[in-house]
C-alpha cells in the first residue's frame, strides 16, 4: 500500500508540508532578534503533527487556577499548561511587556491567556516568576521570567514539542 492509497496519507502529508512553511512564514517576523529570558533547550525541531487538537489560548474552564507544571522529555525539562500541553518562547519577544506575536502569528502559536487579573499557580518545580502582560487585543498572556508563553498548534498531545527549534526562533519554556 502506497502513501496515496492510504486514507488521508497523501492528504495529511501534504498538509504537514504546508503547515510547516505557513508557521515559518507566520512566525519570522521581522525585528531584532535576542535570546528569550528562559533559556532555550536544544533540539532539532521535529516534524508537526496535525494543528486540529492545540489548546486555544483561551483562560481555564477547568474550575480553579491554572497550574503550570514541569515535565520532562527528549528536549529536557520544560514547562506545561493546560491539559499538559508544552509551552515555548518566542526569541523576538524582546520588549518587556509586549508580545511580538499577533495575528496569524498567535493563530498557529496560541498564547496562554488567564482572566484579567488572574494569575496561575507554580507546580512543583515551577521556581521562576509568573505574571502577566496585557495583549494588543486586550487579553492577559502569563510570562514567565517575563518570558511570555505560547503553546504550539501543531502539538496534538501532552508532551508533544514539535515546535522546539521552529524557525531557530521558538523554544520550549525551561523551568
């Protein structure tokens, strides 16, 4: 049986593909660029998974506050959100309190957005400063270190980190 003969192989092949230069081209930016406040873990990226089950960036449902956690995998340690999914960094967010990432940027890189006014609880291992930033749409995004934090959409599961290392710009969160 080939790729094409598959049900959805050729489809979701080609899907990836496309998806991969619309994040690159989404997320490259232009601006200076410089080393985010969490330090980056290193990896080569690996290939995305399909962006239909990322977290939407919306605040917790959940009832209570939102715990970030730590988990670890092969990029290390890094931080997690809701539902366990990883967080990353974003390498141009450079101005302290703003997000650089907006638009079809924060489409395909959801920022982690609480209540106004709400801030998570730090997990075990959770050591550095968590606040939050006002977004130009006027939604509170959580920072870490003053890092803010995004998911990635192509992460389809806790533990997922298909974006580490995208377009040498996006990072996971360590704690």
């Amino acid at each position: 049986m080939t790729l094409i003969d598959r049900p959805y192989g050729f489809a979701r092949g080609l899907a990836l593909g496309v998806a991969a230069i619309v994040f690159a081209a989404a997320c490259s930016g232009t601006g200076a660029s410089a080393t985010p406040t969490v330090a980056p873990a290193t990896q080569a990226p690996a290939s995305a998974p399909p962006a239909s089950t990322a977290p939407s960036g919306a605040p917790s449902s959940a009832g209570g506050p939102l715990e970030l956690k730590v988990a670890t995998g092969t990029v290390g340690k890094f931080l997690t959100g809701e539902g366990d999914m990883t967080l990353y960094v974003f390498k141009k967010d450079t101005t302290p309190g703003k997000s650089s990432c907006n638009g079809d940027c924060a489409t395909n890189w959801p920022p982690l957005i609480v209540a106004a006014g709400a801030t998570p609880k730090a997990g075990a291992g959770v050591t550095g400063a968590l606040a939050s930033i006002k977004r130009d749409d006027g939604t509170d995004q959580v920072t870490y270190n003053g890092a803010p934090l995004y998911y990635f959409a192509a992460d389809a599961k806790a533990g997922d980190t298909s974006g580490q290392g995208v377009g040498g710009v996006w990072f996971v969160a360590n704690p």
